[in-house]
RNA sequence: GGCCCCGUGGUCAAGCGGUUAAGACAUCGCCCUUUCACGGCGGAGACAUGGGUUCGAUUCCCGUCGGGGUCACCA
C-alpha cells in the first residue's frame, strides 16, 4: 500500500494549496495513493487523518501517556538558556545537546512542574531517553545494510510550544497507528534511527523496517552537494513539464539510477511496460549518483523514438498549449501534422532526434510555410555555391524531373541523372576514387536541393519530406529559392 | 569538531579473494548513407592512498586522504 501522509507540523513553513500541488505532481507521473490525501482537503482510507496538524489530539495523548510513565517530562528552559548551555558545551569540547546532566528539566518533581505551568510559563515536552552513548546499536537498513550507532541519550522533544509534535514523534506515532511495514526515505534520516528505534521501543510500539535512499547529487564547481530546490530548477518536478521531457523517459532514468540491472531487463524487454519491472530495495546504491542530464535527454531520445506518430502528435500538442502557443497553431492541421511526424517514424530503425517536446518547433518548423519562409536567411549552400550554378541546378530539377508521382528508387535515379548530365558523379564512390574526374558528387547536388526546400542542410530523407510537403509547396518553394539568388 | 555513511573510467555502474576489470551515456575513429539522425564495428579511458591478512587482493582488516550526511521547539 502506497499512502499519503502530510507533515505539516511546522506551520512556518507552510504553503499555500501545498497538498493539492503534491497530489497533482505524483499523478502527473502516475502515482497515486492507495490511500491518505488526494486533494487539498480530501482524504481516502481508514487510518485518518493523514493531515498531521489534524491530528494533535492523538499525538498530545501519546505524549501524556509517556509522562504518566515518566518516558517524558515538561521543560521550561528559555531559547536563550539552550543557547547559553551550547555554548558552554561547546568551548568544553563536548557534544552538545540535552541529555545527562545537562538535562536540566530532566528530574523536576510533578509539584514544581504543576507550579511553573500555572504561572504561566512556557514549556515544551521532552522525551527522557533511556539511552547510554557508551553502548552501541545495531540496525539492519534495507539499503545501507548493517549499521552501528551509539545509542541515542538525547532528551529531544515530543511537542513543541504550539501544541504540535516535532517530526520524530509524530512518525513513531502517525506510524505505528497507520500500520507501517517499511519506512523509505532520504538518507539524511539514517543518523536519526537510533532515536526512531528508542521511542519506538519506548512507546511500546514495532518499529517499521527502515530503507534509507541516497539522494540524487549535483555536480557544482567541483563540489558534490544534494540537488536543492533553490539552486536547481530540475529539482522541481514542473521542471519536466515545462521542458517537456515526457514523464516515461523521467520514469526511465529514474530507474536507471535506483537499480542498475534496469537498463538490462529494458533492452530486453523494449515493449514492457516499467511497471513490470521488479524494483530491488537491495539493488539500490548506497551513495548519490550525479544527475545526469546527458543521459535523461538521451533516455528521452529513445523514449519518443518509440512513440506513434499520434502518440507523438498528442504529446507536443498538449505541451504546446500550456508552453507555446506558435507550436499550437503549426499543429492545429492535424492530417499534416501526423505526416510530418510520421517521416521516417513506426518502422524498425525510427528516428531518433526529438528528445524533448520543447525540440519540437525547432525540429519540424521548416515543414511549414509560415515558418520556413520567416526562418529563411542567405542560403547555407555548402559545396556547390556559385549562382549560376545553384539556379541552373533547381531549373532543370523542377523543369525536367521532378514529377511528385515518383517512387523513390525514380525519384533519386533521376537525381542522379541531373547529377551525370552536368558533369557531377552520380555515386559517391566513384567521386572519391577520381575527384579530378568531376565538379562534385550527388550529395552534393542533393544539399542543393535540400537547401532550397528546407533552408538547412541536415534533414530527414527528402523523399519523404517532399512527399509530404506536397507539389505545390515544392515548386513554390524552389522558385522562391530561384528568385532569391 | 563528535558520530555515521560512502570512495571502480568524465557520468551511472557490474564484479565482492585468482577476471584480458562487464555494460550504458558521453567522447574519438571507421563503416552504412544524397545530408543529418539511426544502426554496425573499433579506440582511448578506472579499482583514492599507505600498511597489513593471504600463495594471491579492486574484493577482507586498520590508518590516511577525499566526498556526503547529521548534530533544531525544520522536516
């Protein structure tokens, strides 16, 4: 069961439509909770409420039942006092914290408690740690394998002044009352599960099984660090959305990262869907791999290579709409869009050059009159750039061969044929054996008719582009080229 | 600083006492090819370091160095 649990304990750092925003971002990659929140004020399941500020009645309870067992105790030492006993700690050159005979509050009696809060005066609650530092606890983590602490002997608090219970409280309780099997969170946890282990025990409660995840890294100026909402756009899920890189390519990559024998089972199994695969908690890396966005684009790339051309359609339109509008209007004609996509796509070999939905425009814009003609700037001809030759080149093309009922064995024959007749090579090899024999090769009187139709010189086949531009385009667009020149 | 985790090519990583130390991305070259992309073939490139243990250490132990985490009335 995968259940959604909100920690809003800390109402400084609270966020406005916070739950809807983490509701719809898991959904925009398909998770879904079995049960817990699945709206800003909507819940599902039996173990509610999964909203932890609506639960301080219970947590409040707990911590009543430890005081009556004396596991707990109020304290009414001042942020300065804490502050003024680090420090002491500290030019002492030992470990500062609450615990031992630092532990002022530690053995007040119940009549001078009961004083002190009917004056008035604030406290919080304290857990009584029955932990020794000088003895060692040993934890069995799902990820990280053995591990050994010191015991924790700190008297950390339970409930803070506002009545709410700090993170270590609220999980112990929030998780034993909603039946947890396994706790998977980031590593930065691991140092605190002696603690966890402690109040577990303590509350009398089983303690979940613990999997501790390294987080994803970041490479900065040399440095390694954790990769932080701040500093790092792709740290925000919306990151993808508005990047457009598809949630199944995010999805993939992902996998790469937590379990290496992915990759694997993926070439193996090209058509299964992720969900077959089987996740290993114990396959899973100890320390933080670099993100890579090298290797997710690439993900990508392979990702949409396997998309229909519909798939593939849907997909940018829907971006296009939300990211930009341009693109939507080119993709308004979907009979034409669905062509233009389905260039050298759904066979054996697709290509691979869209990576992301925002590669979209820029992939396809040529495809389109309106496009073309406002991208359109001096021509890049490459081996053949003499005027004359250029115009000669694209009359005779238009005039004598082009016939848009051509198959494509015709189509590149009579190309070759064009070549041959003004002294350029009709194959490639042949040019290279005897350069000296010939202007230039069918490449290159290619290039000139992919420059005049596209105004670039790399593009897909130019069969199929042609095709689908249709006759009309064709001819329009090389006199255009004709004129320009 | 204390405590804890980690350290195989640029990156992600197999291997866990005896291997020519896999593979993927990136990179370079060649082939295919009308260009590009795809695909195929090949190249360069790694066990942080010093001591042990052992017939033999990338694999086990200790130290050093390096990276990361944590030491809150934040999660």
């Amino acid at each position: 069961m995968f259940f959604l649990r909100i920690e809003d304990t800390d109402q400084k750092r609270e966020i406005e439509n916070g739950i809807q925003d983490i509701v719809s971002s898991l959904k925009d990659f398909d998770l879904e909770p079995d049960e817990g929140m699945i709206g800003e004020n909507e819940e599902k399941g039996i173990y509610g409420p999964y909203k932890q500020s609506l639960r301080k009645e219970i947590y409040q309870s707990y911590a009543k039942y430890l005081i009556e067992q004396a596991k707990a105790y109020p304290c009414f030492c001042t942020a300065e006092e804490l502050e003024e006993m680090r420090k002491k700690q500290e030019d002492a050159k030992i470990r500062t914290g609450y615990y031992g005979v630092w532990a002022k509050c530690r053995n007040i009696t119940v009549e001078e408690a009961i004083n002190k809060i009917k004056n008035g005066e604030q406290y919080i609650i304290r857990f009584k740690s029955p932990g020794r530092e000088d003895r060692k606890i040993k934890h069995k983590d799902l990820i990280k394998g053995n591990v050994e602490f010191p015991e924790n002997d700190q008297d950390i608090v339970i409930i803070k002044a506002d009545g709410l219970p700090t993170y270590h409280f609220a999980h112990s309780v929030d998780d034993h009352l909603m039946r947890t099997t396994h706790v998977i969170r980031g590593d930065e946890w691991l140092s605190s599960v002696p603690l966890h282990l402690q109040l577990f025990q303590e509350l009398g409660f089983k303690a979940p099984k613990y999997a501790h995840i390294a987080p994803i890294m970041k490479n900065d100026n040399g440095n390694k660090r954790k990769l932080s909402k701040r500093k790092d756009a792709e740290a925000a899920v919306s990151y993808y959305e508005e990047e457009g890189i598809p949630k199944e390519a995010v999805k993939e990559y992902l996998l790469n990262i937590a379990n290496s024998n992915f990759e694997n089972w993926r070439r193996q199994n090209q058509e299964k869907d992720i969900s077959e695969f089987e996740l290993m908690l114990n396959k899973m890396s100890v320390s933080g791999a670099l993100f890579d966005m090298t290797k997710l684009l690439d993900v990508g790339k392979t990702v949409i290579s396997r998309f229909t051309a519909k798939k593939v359609y849907d997909e940018s339109k829907k971006w296009a709409k939300r990211h930009d509008q341009e693109l939507a209007k080119l993709l308004e004609d979907e009979e034409y869009a669905l062509k233009v996509f389905g260039i050298e796509r759904e066979n054996k070999k697709p290509r691979k050059d869209i990576s992301k939905w925002s590669e979209v425009k820029e992939n396809i814009s040529y495809m389109y009159d309106e496009m073309f003609y406002k991208e359109k700037q001096d021509y890049p001809y490459q081996v053949i750039n003499n005027k004359e030759e250029i115009k000669n080149i694209l009359n005779l093309y238009i005039e004598k061969y082009y016939n848009e009922l051509d198959d494509k064995q015709t189509w590149f024959d009579k190309i070759k044929e064009l070549s041959g007749s003004l002294e350029y090579a009709k194959e490639v090899k042949e040019f290279k054996a005897n350069p000296e024999l010939y202007k230039a090769h069918v490449g290159d009187v290619s290039t000139v008719l992919r420059v005049a139709l596209t105004s670039r010189t790399n593009t897909p086949d130019m069969y199929e582009i042609m095709k689908v531009l249709g006759k009309e385009t064709v001819e329009k667009r090389i006199k255009s080229a004709i004129e320009a020149l």
